[in-house]
C-alpha cells in the first residue's frame, strides 16, 4: 500500500515540475531550514509551520530528481502533508482523525503545607462541576481537548485556577487563607468572591475549622457552636443531646466519622462535640435532599471528614481551655504507613447548673406555689480517644482502621432541708461510646472508585435517680423512689460503593449494604419493671445518576431501595436533586425524596412527666419512621453580598414520641430559612433567620382529626454573627434571638420566655519557625440572660406534690484557650 501510495503522488498533476536539475539536500538537517533554502532558490511560494518544521529531521536519503520527488518523500517518510492552494505550496503536520477518543485527566488535590489531601474538593473543568474523592483525587474525561481551564475550590483554601493537560497525575496544591474566613465559589467564566459555604446544594451548609475558629465559643470546638449560627439548625434551648435540624428530634439525625456512626453527637458538658475537632478536616450538614447513597434517617446528616493522608513527617498538636486538654499525635511509620492518635480529658467541672441557692418549685394542687432553696454538687467525667492508621498500597489502593471510644457522665447531689422536711435526690447521667471501622478506597486508571467499609458503633446510655423524703411534720413521714434506665445499642455495618465517572463531570454511583442492629432496654422503677432485647437486620441497595447537562445545568436522580426484617417488608426511597445556574450570580436549585428510619428514639413519660427515652428497632408492632422532604431555594452572590433563601417541607410520619403515653403519628413541618452575608477582605458578617410552623396529629385523641400546633413548634429564630480581622488579631461577636417555642415538660403547654445570648471573642495567631500559636478569649452569654434549657430534668414526688427541677442554659461564661501546633 505505502509503493502504491508513493507511485501516485509521484504521477501527482497539482505539483508541478519546476525544475528538472537535481536537488541536493543535507541529511540530518532541521526541514524549516531546508525548506527556507528551497523558496530562496526556486522562488516559489512555500508555506509551513516553523516551530513544527524546525523539530523534523530528515533521514539518509539520496539525491532528489526534482521537487515533486523530494515532496513525495517528505509525505511518505514523515508525518508532514503537502497541499497545494492556488499557487501557494502549504507544508504541514498530518493529522490523523481518531473518532470518539476520551481523554483522561487524574490527580489530587492537597494542602500546600501540610501534604494533605483535600476531600471533596469542588473543580470545575471547562464549566463543568465535578468533586474530589476522599482522599482528594480526582478525575475527569473529556471527548473534547487534551486541555482543559480547571478551577479548585476548598473552603477556607485560596482558590486555584489553572490549566492542565492530558499526561501524568496532576497534583494541585491550595494554599490556607489565614487572614479572614473568605471563601470563594468557582463560576464558569470569572470567579466571584463571596462565602459558598451554602447553597452548594439544597439544604447543603460546608464547615471547616479554618472557617469557624474565629468566632465566640471554645476554640477548636467552637465549630459545633457554629453549626447553631446557620439558618435551619436550632439554638435556643442549648440541647446537649442533639441538635434540630429542620425539626427533627433527638436520634433523627445521622452522624458519620471515620465510616462509622456516632450515636451521642454531644456531650453534657456545654457545648463539646463527641468527634475530636482537631481530627476534622471538614463537616458537610445536609439539613435535607440528600442523595440515594445516605439514608436511614428522617432528619439531618452530618458528615465529618478526618485525614486519609500518609504523613511525612511527625505532627502534633496541644490544645487547652478552661475546660478540657485535647491533644493530638500524627506519625509516619514507613512511606506507606503513618497513625494519628488523639484523646481529650476535662480539667473541670464546670457544666451548665443552676447557681447554689437556686429556687425548685413546689407545685401544690389548689394553695398555689412555695418556693425552697436546693444545693446543687456536680461531678462531671469526660474521657474519649481516636487512634487511626491510614496505608497506601499505591496511588490507586489505600487502607484505614479507625477507632473510638469515649465516657460521658454527669451526676448531681441535690439537698434541700426545711423545718418541715428533709430532702435527699441523687442523678446520675452516663454515656459510653466505641466504634471502629476498616475501609479500602480504589481508584481505577480511567477514574472509576470503588470504596468499602466495614464498621462497628456501640452505645450505652444509664440513667439512675433515686430520692428520699422525710417529713417533720406528717408523723415523720417518710417517702422514697428510684428510677433506673439502661439502654444499650450494637450496630455493625457493611457498605460497598462504585462510582463510574462519564463525560464532562457526569457519574453514575451504585452500591449495596447491610445494618445488623442489636437493642438492649432495661427500666425498673420503684413499682414497675420492664425489659426488651431486640435484633434487626436492614438489607439496601441504591443507585445515582448524576448527570451535567450542560454547564449551567446539573441533575441527580437516585433511588435507594431497603429490607427490614424487622418489618418484614421492602421501601422504596426515590430522590432527585437539581441545581442551575442563570449566570454567575443568579442560581436555584431544589429537591425532593422519600426517606426512612429503622432504629430510633422512643420516649416514655413516668407519672412525674419525666422524660424517659430508650433506643428502639423496627418491628411488626413499631413501625419505621418515614419522611417526605423537600426544597426549594436560590443564592445570588455579587461583590461582596450573598443572599440564599429556602422553603421546605417535611411531612413525617413517626413513631418517636408521647406525651402522657399518647403517640403522634403525623408531623408537618414548613418553613423558611434566609441568610444574607456581607463580605470584605477584612469584615465578615451575616444574619440568618428560621421562620417554620410545626404541627402534628395525634390518633389517641378521638376528636384530634386535624393537624395543631406542635408543642415542640419554634416559630421565629433569628441569628447575627460577624467578624473583624486586623493583622494577627480577629474581633468577633454573634446573637441569637428565639421566639415562640412551646416546652413538653410543663403540664400545660404555655409559651417560653424568649431566648436571648450574646457572645463575644478575641483571637490571635502568630507563626514562628516551624510552630503556630494560636490563642483566644471569649465571654459567653455576655448578659446573663436567663435562658431555658432543653433538657432532662427531674421531677419527683412529695406527697400529693410535685418537685420540679427547672435547667437554664450557659450563665455568663468566660472561656480561654490555647493552641501549640508543630
């Protein structure tokens, strides 16, 4: 074929003989300058590309009898193609058409000091949106170029935009942002500085430490109090056992760590997250319109992101406030191998109590109120520790084993003695937590990730009362009770993921996984007794479907499909999420699903109105909790303003509580969250603002056909907070203003007093050689509002009375805290 093709362009008409002399051409000689000698020579009109021409060599040859002899050469032996327009000779390179080629693009994104790899990183190849993985790789195909514009965004990061092109792995590295908690979002044609922390996606909100050390609180652990500052996660009531996210309740929320679950997210002692802040990396709280992937839960989801890296070199870190001692160690072992381990001990107990002196109330039935005085003697414990190993086999293959276990107790000593009476109450409150978890990440060569992990989290929460009366007056009577509760839950966890990566940032994930729960309840009380073991196994399966359509437009359809044995039936969860830009400033996005929860919190009420809760599967006799939720919202950002807006709907049906032994079954939650921000390079600031109407419906009521207003209903909620940073120093203050929320515990439901909390901070940062230097001082509850806590308290009987303990939420509080890291 290759003498055929040489014969006929030899017999080629359209070059003409110019010259019939020989041609003598020198071997090993840049064409361009040949090429430069032959219009000089043969004045002739002769075009090429100088820079592809001066990089061709020609080999041995012999002499040329002619021009077209000498071309034809050229087109035979070399990749060049030789065209003729009109009297002009084009010279170029051949290209060869390859149809339907896919191009490859992988790397990681990492932290510039530290090494680290960046989870869930946002890049935008050529306007298309796509996400790093765990371990910050990322992939991309394209069928279009072998470059392509790429734009990195991190939270709390500097953003990178650049250019890359098909070859070996590309790492990016983004550089820490330690002046303000600016943040970037990425935009197809410029990039808009404004904070992107929400409104990434429906009911989205992305923290970081970086972002939120800054503010009034604790420290590093003031990221949990940030949590409170964003619209649609409750703050009045200061609940140490969870927080409501869009409503939901206690044990409706998922937290995941390390693969694993995380049963008891605070703990008693004010406002301390159960996960060690100095092991985060990042926190995503979907607040709803998740995708097929997460489930098993009626309310929120709240995902901590620890480090996959293999570090390099020895880090560590020290941290201490006026509350606690938090350290952390992290340790190469081998190029392959490196551990971190981290562990928290409380230096006080200081909690959130009554003042000595404190009134309890005397409830008498028709001659009113009498007040006493009580002296209250905490004792608090709080322990916990994380060890985790990460291993990496190779740029595709990486390992970690993780665990945890944590002691969470409380305890008061309560004394009141009259003239009339003597009053003795003990309480003791005990959480105990473990977990571990084994997990594999593979990355495939064309972008394909498979991950697995196999978990275990275990809890165990006592909760024991026992108080002793004895009356002077009544002929010494005397009265005593106790209540012992333990409730104790195992749960062991398979999940297999594969995520197969399509053009322009499209792809498709599935995966299959299994829950086998094990539930432990033991109550007994001064007259009454009762046990439950329960063991559940919940089988699913799902599948996604996220698909850029075009650049301005993305959408995720995913269903997730269960088997409860529990309930001996199947569910089907669909769900879809949209986003579209109308340019860069202007977006609306919105979702809406099915979602369903196997174990949960019941709760019981003794003839005190105690609030007794236990952990419970699903069974023929209790039903899975079930939700509707959907959303709707838009963000516009320009220069320094963002605004995002959402309305939701929830419509859940449940089994969780009772009031008086009566069940609700029906919920409906709706509601608006608004946020609008300002932003400069050294002020910060933004108000949020919650406006919802929870109601629900009781069957135990005969006359209860319709829905009515919640007793657990918040109806306006109202939050500021900015910052000032000026050098090495950061000046910050937030507020939060509750309206409307209605308290269980009372016998009759009368509306609380108005929450109000005003909080204050100073931070400094300085960095010397190799070791940074952070410190802080914040005053809490800078006027010493009154505020009523949402939490257990206990009452208990005097008689034909009742003693109630009232809870308040955290006095006027100054905290400090120091940071050495190296």
């Amino acid at each position: 074929m290759k003498i055929f093709t040489f014969l006929i362009i030899l017999l080629l008409l359209n070059i003409p003989d110019l010259h019939s002399q020989t041609i003598q051409i020198e071997s090993d000689k840049p064409l361009n300058k040949i090429l430069n000698e032959l219009i000089i020579y043969y004045d002739i009109n002769l075009s090429f590309d100088d820079d592809y021409t001066s990089e061709v060599l020609l080999k041995a040859h012999p002499p040329f009898q002619s021009l077209n002899t000498f071309f034809a050469y050229l087109e035979y032996n070399h990749p060049i193609k030789i065209d003729t327009i009109g009297n002009n000779i084009v010279v170029h390179k051949k290209h060869t058409r390859v149809i339907n080629r896919e191009y490859l693009f992988r790397g990681k994104i990492y932290d510039a000091t530290t090494g680290c790899g960046l989870p869930h990183s946002e890049l935008l190849f050529n306007g298309y949106p796509t996400i790093s993985a765990a371990n910050g790789q990322f992939t991309y195909k394209s069928d279009i170029d072998s470059l392509v514009n790429c734009s990195v965004r991190h939270l709390g990061y500097h953003v990178l935009d650049t250019v890359i092109m098909v070859g070996s792995a590309i790492n990016l590295a983004l550089h820490l942002n330690p002046v303000s908690i600016n943040d970037v979002i990425i935009t197809k044609n410029r990039l808009s500085t404004h904070n992107a922390n929400l409104g990434v996606a429906p009911g989205l909100i992305k923290l970081n430490p970086v972002f939120t050390k800054k503010l009034p609180g604790y420290g590093e652990t003031s990221l949990y109090s940030f949590m409170r500052l964003m619209p649609g996660i409750l703050a009045t009531g200061e609940d140490p056992g969870d927080v409501s996210i869009r409503g939901s309740l206690e044990g409706q929320n998922k937290y995941i760590f390390n693969h694993y679950r995380v049963y008891e997210p605070w703990y008693k002692l004010n406002e301390i997250g159960t996960i060690n802040p100095l092991l985060i990396k990042g926190v995503e709280v979907y607040k709803g319109g998740y995708d097929a992937s997460k489930g098993e839960n009626i309310g929120g989801l709240v995902k901590f992101t620890g480090s996959e890296n293999i570090s390099s070199k020895i880090h560590t870190s020290i941290f201490v406030n006026n509350f606690i001692v938090n350290g952390k160690l992290e340790m190469p072992l081998s190029d392959k191998l490196s551990f971190v381990l981290a562990g928290r001990k409380n230096i006080s107990n200081k909690i959130n109590k009554n003042d000595d002196d404190e009134n309890l109330v005397l409830s008498v039935d028709e001659s009113g109120t009498e007040y006493y005085s009580i002296s209250t003697e905490p004792e608090y414990e709080l322990i916990d520790g994380n060890l985790k190993f990460n291993y990496k086999v190779n740029e595709q293959n990486q390992f970690s084993l993780a665990a945890f276990g944590s002691i969470d107790n409380i305890s008061l000593v309560q004394q009141s003695t009259t003239e009339e009476f003597l009053l003795n109450n003990y309480e003791s409150n005990q959480n105990k937590q473990q977990a571990s978890s084994l997990s594999y990440l593979h990355t495939g060569k064309k972008g394909d990730a498979l991950s697995m992990s196999i978990s275990y989290s275990g809890v165990k929460n006592e909760k024991r009362v026992s108080n002793d009366y004895l009356s002077y007056v009544d002929y010494l009577e005397a009265d005593s009770s106790f209540t012992d509760r333990v409730s104790i839950l195992d749960e062991f966890h398979f999940h297999l993921k594969h995520q197969m990566n399509l053009d322009n940032g499209s792809y498709i994930d599935c995966g299959i996984g299994t829950t086998y729960s094990h539930v432990k309840n033991n109550y007994q009380t001064t007259n009454y007794s009762h046990r439950q073991n329960n063991r559940h196994q919940l089988s699913y399966l799902f599948a996604n479907y996220h698909v850029n359509i075009t650049p301005n437009f993305n959408t995720n359809v995913g269903c997730r499909i269960n088997y409860s044995d529990g309930v001996n039936k199947f569910s089907y969860e669909p769900r879809l999420l949209l986003n579209y830009y109308f340019n860069d400033n202007w977006k609306i996005y919105g979702s809406t699903g099915l979602y369903n929860q196997y174990i949960y919190k019941t709760y019981k009420y003794d003839a005190y109105q105690n609030s007794i809760f236990r952990w419970t599967s699903a069974s023929e006799t209790n039903d899975y909790n079930s939700s509707t939720n959907s959303c709707l919202g838009g963000r516009y950002a320009q220069n320094a303003w963002t605004v995002s807006l959402e309305y939701f709907y929830k419509s859940i049906s449940t089994n969780v509580l009772s009031y008086n032994n009566s069940r609700i079954s029906k919920l409906r939650y709706t509601g608006w969250d608004v946020l609008v921000k300002y932003q400069t390079e050294r002020v910060t600031t933004w108000c949020s603002a919650t406006i919802s109407n929870l109601k629900e419906k009781r069957p135990s009521y005969n006359y209860d056909k319709t829905y009515s207003k919640s007793s657990y209903n918040m109806n306006h909620e109202i939050k500021w907070a900015g910052t000032y940073s000026l050098n090495k120093f950061t000046f910050s203050a937030n507020y939060i203003y509750g309206s409307g929320f209605k308290l269980w515990h009372d016998d009759y439901f009368s509306d609380q007093n108005d929450y109000k909390r005003l909080d204050i901070g100073t931070f400094y940062q300085h960095k010397i050689s190799n070791v940074l230097l952070e410190t802080g001082i914040s005053l809490l509850n800078v006027l010493n509002t009154k505020n009523r806590k949402l939490d257990e308290f206990t009452r208990f009987g005097v008689g034909e009375n009742v003693i109630s303990y009232p809870i308040y939420g955290l006095k006027r509080t100054p905290t400090f805290y120091i940071k050495i890291s190296l």
